[in-house]
C-alpha cells in the first residue's frame, strides 16, 4: 500500500476530549488541510481544531473525510458509532 502524507489531508477526530485535543495539536504540525472535531455539544474551545461540528452531522462529514481518528470513552452513547454504513461513507480516493 502506498504511503501518504498528512499534508493537504482532511483530518476527522470523532471526540474532542483531553486525547483528541492533544492528536489535533500534534498533527497541526503535518500541515493538513482542515481538522474538525466531531463531539455531542459540537463546542470545543480547543484552538487546534478549525471546526467542531455534532455528531449528529458525522454520516454528512464522513465522505470528505481522509482519516478518521476515534478518541472516543466506551459508554453506551459511543459504542457501535461506527457502524459498516458509516465506514462505506468514507472518502475511499484517499485511503491510507
């Protein structure tokens, strides 16, 4: 499989807590084209992030998506949130 650079990439971080904050800020630094962060309230006042939106919004951000990152706790509103529907929505142009 070839490999890609994150550069120009549009990043999805699907939890936007102390863990995906953190990925956020350090993959600033690959130069990608956009990260949004995905979480219930879609507020973060994490400045890494260029956008947060709901995750009721995740099945219409998931086919501009080139790599989806999950931070997610295990609780009943987080498990089976990606389900084989959703992954088929991913941008499959750009796998990695």
């Amino acid at each position: 499989m070839p490999q890609r650079s994150l550069k120009d990439s549009k990043i999805l971080v699907l939890g936007t807590g102390d863990i995906g904050c953190s990925f956020a800020k350090r993959a600033k630094a690959f130069e990608p084209e956009s990260i949004t962060g995905v979480c219930r309230s879609g507020i973060c006042s994490d400045s890494s992030f260029d956008r947060v939106e709901k995750v009721e919004r995740l099945d219409a951000l998931l086919p501009e998506t080139d790599l989806l990152v999950m931070s997610l706790p295990d609780t009943s509103e987080t498990k089976n949130i990606l389900s084989r529907e959703r992954i088929a929505l991913l941008n499959r142009e750009k796998q990695y």
